[in-house]
C-alpha cells in the first residue's frame, strides 16, 4: 500500500510540474505589475480562497477564513470547495461558496475554461491557494483567475506560480495556516 502513495504522489507531482510550466508560460505574458501590499490587504475587496479537499485541512482553513471575514471589514470571500464540501460552509453576504465537480474539470485535474471564466468574473485581488501541497487544479484556478496577489504556505513545488508564500518551520497545517492568515490580517 505505502508504494500506490508513493505512485500517487509522484504522479501528483508530475501534474504539478507540467501545470506550473504553462501557467508561468502565461503570467510572463501579462507580467504582474509592481505591488502595493499595503493597499491590496487594507482595501480588499474580493478573495478567492481555494479549499483543500482533505478534511481535517480544510476545517481547519475555515477556522481562519471565519477569522479573517471578522477582523477585516468589507472583505467577500469566495471559497472554491469540492462539490462534496458544498454545505459544509454557511454563506453570508460576505461569504459566498463556489462548489467544483468532476464536470468541471479535464482529466479530474485542470478545469475547464468554463469554471476559469465563472471565477475570473468575481474579479478577485487576492487568491489565495490553501491545500497542504500543491495541485494541478489549485495551481490553475489560484495563476490563471486574474488576481494581482497569489498566495500559499510555501511547497516543494508550484511556488513559481505565486508571488507571496509563506513558510513556516512546523510541519503541521493549522501553524501554517496560521502564520498565512496573520501576514493577509
């Protein structure tokens, strides 16, 4: 069994690596311009917040994004969750969920241009990509939804992708969210 994780995981890798090569092939085409960090996270307006699809990571991702909607005024975010986790997050006005299903998506690892279009409309500043490492779906929604600030816990790979990461010394996921949010707040 050990050795099928370990195939999963070089495969997820391997799907990274491509993804994050188109991706950073597009974002040279429209290079960011210079940041002002300050006036994003003090004047935010629209976050996309991309859910992990495990569920002890993403409960605890929802600690922090409750958090966040209460420390931060005039802040929506929008949370892209699996279909499955759709009614695990009450919406509010300033909370919105963005279910995805395998309909979605191309080889259940890319989106579809349709999903792609349906997040580029939110007209997010901020994206913010919060599974533990990196997917080829997390990569594509959090590089390609238009947003000037893309953020993560630092990875072994897809980092290229984001132009603010956060990396901590402890291997578990809650300090690592943690240490994310307090840099967003």
């Amino acid at each position: 069994m050990p050795s099928e994780t370990k195939k999963m995981s070089l495969l997820r890798n391997l799907w990274t690596r491509v993804v994050s090569f188109f991706i950073l092939r597009q974002l040279k085409t429209n290079p960011d311009s210079p940041l002002d960090f300050d006036r994003l996270f003090k004047e935010p307006e629209s976050w996309l917040l991309f859910m992990p699809a495990e569920a002890v990571a993403f409960d605890a991702a929802m600690k922090y994004c409750r958090e966040l909607l209460e420390q931060i005024e005039g802040v929506r975010l929008h949370l892209i969750v699996p279909y499955e986790f759709r009614h695990w997050v009450r919406t509010t006005q300033n909370l919105k969920v963005h279910p995805y299903s395998h309909q979605d998506l191309i080889m259940k690892r890319i989106p579809r241009n349709s999903l792609l279009r349906r997040l580029r409309r939110l007209e997010p500043a901020i994206a913010v990509d919060l599974n533990p490492w990196p997917t080829p779906l997390s990569l594509c929604i959090c590089g390609l939804c238009g947003a000037r600030v893309r953020g993560a816990v630092s990875r072994k790979q897809g980092d290229a992708v984001f132009n603010f990461l956060v990396k901590t010394g402890s291997g578990e996921i809650g300090d690592q969210y943690r240490a994310l949010f307090a840099y967003l707040t």
